[in-house]
C-alpha cells in the first residue's frame, strides 16, 4: 500500500518573521557599511591633518633657524628672513627665493623650501606650502631697524574672524606659513584652478572668508590672513587653509641669544690675546652721549665698537692693551647688524678684570655673581642683550630719547638693572623679565 506524506505548510507568521529578520539584517549591513565609510574618511582627515601639521610646523623650525644662523657678512642681520618663491611651475629656481620682494605683493608666494634646507613640503592634499613675509624682517629690501624691539606688520585672525595678530600693533606677526588644502570654488565666485596656467596665481590656492582674503595681505594694515577649516551655514568648508605664525615671542629670544653670543666672543677673544692677559676692556659707560668708547673705570655698559673705542683701555694699563676687537669678533662701527643691536647689548666688567697699571697675568680680584644659577662669586664678564620693551616694568621702559636710553632700568630688568652690587641674573621670560644673559667662564 503507498506512503502518503503530508507536508504541513509554513505559516504566515513564520514567513513575516524571516523576512523581518532579513530586512533587519540588510539595514544592519546598511548601517555598518555607513559607519565604516565615515570611519575611513574620518581617519583620511587625521592623516591629512597630521601631514599638513607637521609640514607647517617643519617650515616654521627652519625660517626661526635660517633667522637666526645669519652669517652676519655685508648688511645681513640676524633675524632675516628670506623672500618667498614666486618662480613659475617648472622653473629652475623653483623653491628658492625670488631675487627680491620690494612690493607687497611679492610678499607672499610659495615657501623656498630649497633655501632653507627642506624637503619639497606638502599639505595633506598634496599641495606646496605658501608663505608670507613681514616688511620689517625680509631680507631684500631690507627696511629699518630690526633688533628686540621691531615688531612684525601681518594681522591673523581665527577662524571666527577675531584677531590674533594685529599687523598695527606689538602683537602683528613676522611671517605666516600656510596650508592651501584641496581644491574649492571661493565664496566669491572664484573657481580655482591648480597647475599650469594659474600656478602663479595665489587665489587659486588660497581661500577668502568673511571679506579676509589670504590671497593678498597688507603690511600694517588688519587686511591680513584668517585661520581654516571655515564653514558656511549648511555645513560646507568655504575655507580650508591651515596657518602657522612666526610671533616676535617665537624668534626674538632666538635672536637675542644669537647677538648675546656674538658679544661673548669679541669679549673672550679680547681677553685671549697675549698681550691682554686675560683681561677685558673699559665698558662705554651709562648716559646720554653714547658715543659707544670706553669710559676709565666703567665695569658695566655698553660695548665699545668703533677703531677708536678703546683707548682709556689701551693706556690704562701697564703693557699698553689691544684697541680694538680681535679674532672672531664681528662687532664693528660699520655692520649693518651691529648698529641694529648695539643700544640692546650691556656688559658687566669684573673688578679683578679690568685694566690696570701694570697688568697681572689673569684676573686677580674680586669677580661676579650670576644667580641663578650659581651664588658663587665666580665670573669674569657677564653680557646682556634687553629684550622687547615690557609694559609692567619702569612706565613700559621708553627707549627713544637720549635719557631714556641712558636709564639701565629701561632695558634690563631684576638683578641686572642693579650693577652697581656686582651680582646679576639669568631667568625664565616672564611679563616683567626677558634679558638674555651669557657669561664667562
């Protein structure tokens, strides 16, 4: 007799719940493809961003070192800074610095990667880096003072719009590297285009925001750059240029350390000639007449720097001391760096150091104190270099008259605008501390 076999069908309910199932399965998929999408580009834009920020911050290492390695030959001055690359897309010269920047709109153009030592730098987007310069510490044409007390002429704003950095007052910054980012058309109406033909231009490069264009810029002017990522109401980047600032806080140290050196080494290769003995010149001493010679008797002041300077030296003691600066040194009445710095730099002279008839070999007497680091009585010279003007110390310490600059307190500060005790300082920055101080031995 045949087997009959039932088949039971599957009920509806059954049927709905796989299928649920599956569609909750597909919009799982759905969902974590989303995510993982989002994750990848999220992680895209860090490489991106970390790429860009260490290219900036690179270049920003390499112009404060190129400033302050200035060979200091002819007009060169520590703190110069080289023009920006404004050469055509496959030139020769490319990554180095056009031969002057003497307008404003030279000013700003690419980084001369070559010049200071570099790699070819890209953002994250693959794009050179751009670059811009002060009026008062570019380096052809060189324009004005520029000691501790020059300020820079660039204004930088946040992305908000507010100002960081006034290019019309002591916070201006001296130079801005930047960022151009990917691609975009401006918001106003600018589409940029990259490559040949408008390699040169910088609004195919560099955004505008709120009526801050960082395609142009204007020395001493609030017509400067504006920090990116911008966005606009519905989310979109209007502006994706990324910033780094050269401060006077980030290079004036630098410098001044620079210029303290220099000093030691006319003082110490004085010291180490022969006939001098070890010991050191007169100081120009304290006053209005800055005449910059030695003064008989001066332990502290100013450094003599002319052929002439050193002739209360020369016969003060008993062998007739050298009458100018020897060996190494760079200080003259005619470098163009040196008459820059030298109403900044003092010298402290040790009692057992100085001139006298006749001349022992070596110092023989009381010498100084630097503390910190040491309390001990312990050194020959001591050299200063002021720094910025501080507005909590002696009514912001005014340097433009010829009493002014003859007030100790209007360029030094603590231990060090007090000579006369013979002992001195050498500290951290502070709002009312910013000498640079060196010393021998």
């Amino acid at each position: 007799m045949p087997v009959r076999m039932t088949i039971k069908p599957v009920s509806v309910a059954r049927q709905r719940g796989a299928a649920l199932l599956l569609l909750l399965m597909l919009i799982g998929v759905g969902v974590l493809a989303v995510f993982v999408t989002g994750l990848n580009r999220a992680t895209q834009q860090l490489e991106r961003d970390r790429i860009t920020n260490e290219a900036l911050a690179q270049a920003k290492a390499a112009l404060i070192g190129y400033a302050a390695s200035v060979d200091l030959s002819g007009s060169k001055r520590p703190g110069d800074l080289p023009c920006p690359d404004n050469h055509p897309l496959g030139d020769p010269m490319e990554g180095t610095p056009s031969l002057s920047c003497n307008i404003s709109i030279l000013s700003l153009g690419r980084l001369p990667w070559k010049k200071l030592g570099l790699p070819d730098l890209r953002d994250g987007s693959g794009e050179r880096l751009w670059y811009a310069v002060s009026v008062n510490f570019k380096n052809d044409p060189r324009a004005g003072t520029l000691n501790s007390d020059t300020s820079g002429t660039i204004t930088v704003r946040d992305p908000s719009g507010s100002i960081i950095n006034d290019g019309t007052n002591l916070t201006a910054a001296i130079a801005v590297v930047i960022a151009p980012g990917s691609v975009l058309t401006r918001q106003d109406g600018f589409v940029q285009v990259r490559g040949l033909p408008g390699y040169g231009v910088a609004k195919n490069y560099l955004d505008i925001s709120g009526g801050e264009d960082n395609a142009n810029f204007v020395d001493n002017d609030t017509n400067g750059f504006i920090q990116g990522d911008i966005r606009d109401v519905a989310n979109n980047v209007v502006l994706n240029d990324r910033l780094i600032t050269i401060t006077p806080n980030d290079l004036m140290p630098v410098l001044e350390k620079r210029v303290a050196a220099e000093a030691l080494i006319c003082l110490r290769d004085y010291a180490a000639k022969p006939q001098n003995k070890g010991h050191y010149p007169w100081a120009a001493s304290m006053g209005s007449t800055l005449d910059f010679n030695d003064d008989s008797n001066a332990l502290f002041g100013r450094i003599p720097d002319t052929s002439t300077g050193f002739l209360n030296t020369k016969y003060d003691s008993g062998n007739v001391m050298t009458d100018t600066w020897t060996g190494a040194c760079k200080i003259s009445s005619t470098s163009g760096w040196w008459l820059n710095w030298k109403e900044q730099v003092f010298y402290a002279l040790a009692d057992g150091c100085k001139p006298v008839n006749p001349l022992p070999s070596g110092c023989s007497g009381p010498l100084l104190t630097v503390n910190p680091p040491s309390p001990s009585v312990n050194k020959e010279v001591v050299v200063f270099v002021a720094g910025r003007r501080l507005a909590a110390v002696n009514a912001g310490q005014p340097r433009s008259t010829p009493i002014d600059k003859g007030i100790v307190a209007n360029y030094l500060e603590g231990q060090n605008a007090t000579p006369l005790d013979n002992v001195f300082e050498r500290s951290q920055i502070t709002p009312i501390f910013n000498d640079v101080t060196v010393y021998a031995p």
